[in-house]
C-alpha cells in the first residue's frame, strides 16, 4: 500500500509536533503498553527498574522511569526514520527489515505487540491533534505494520 504525496506530507506534519516531544511521547507509547498488555514486560528482563515496579506502578510512573523513557526515545526513533522513508518503499523496507528481524529472531518479539505499540501511538496522537490526525496517521502505522509482519 503506497502513500500519496498528500498522505506523506500531512502524515510528516502530524510526527513532526509528536516528535517534537520525543521522550515523554515515547515513555507514555510504551507504559501504556506495560500497563494495558503486561505480558510484554517480559521482553525487558533487564530493566530492573522496570521489573519491579511493573505490577503495582502506574502508567504515568512507569513513564518517568529512566529505561522506559530512553527506550521510548529508541522507539520512536527508528519510528522517525521510517517516517523520513515513506517516498521511497525500498528505503522504507531497508530501515524496517533489520529491526523486524532483530526483534523476531534475537529479541522473540511477538509481531502483534508492535499493533499494540502503534494503536497506543495513534491514541496519543488522537489526544493530541485529534481524530482527523489520528486517522491520516494510521495509514502510516498500517503500512509500517504489514511492512515489518513482511519481514518477520
């Protein structure tokens, strides 16, 4: 599924201001996660801060942990280069295909849980720009998702 000229730029602008804020954006993508789907905290046995607060911690201080806010900052940058990607299909899946693999191989990351990353980013951007944006942008996470399934 190819994006249009059109979906691109309106797709870039709406990252642009959720990048903007990169490390509180990426803590709060991922504590959702934690907090909504706690089996995925097994997937960071080495975040120690992490595991023992996992159980009983909110989402909000799940977030101001320093490892969830770093990876977070990881996430969403590899997120930010896969959005610099979308003109070019080729670049895109060459950004996409070793993360995937890593994530399959190395770090036996379910796939589904990369749809629960990216519905929890679609929320954040439906709270902050509002629904139109958090539409124009699910063609993006759509397309990255059947981009990484691709490659596991």
């Amino acid at each position: 599924m190819a994006l249009s000229a059109e979906d691109i730029q309106t797709a870039s602008a709406i990252w642009e201001k959720i990048y903007a804020d990169v490390e509180d954006n990426g803590a709060d993508v991922l504590s959702r996660m934690f907090k909504e789907h706690h089996h995925t905290v097994s997937y960071f046995k080495n975040f120690t801060q992490l595991q023992s607060v996992a159980e009983t911690a909110s989402a909000e201080e799940i977030a101001a942990l320093a490892e969830v806010r770093s990876h977070g900052k990881k996430v969403f940058s590899a997120l930010n280069e896969m959005v610099s990607h979308l003109t070019n299909v080729d670049s895109l899946k060459g950004t996409i295909v070793p993360l995937a693999k890593k994530h399959a191989t190395e770090l036996k990351v379910d796939v589904k849980d990369f749809g629960v990353i990216f519905e929890n980013l679609l929320d954040l951007i439906g709270q902050k720009q509002g629904g139109d944006a958090k539409e124009a942008f699910e063609k993006v996470t759509n397309l990255i998702y059947e981009e990484i399934k691709a490659a596991y």
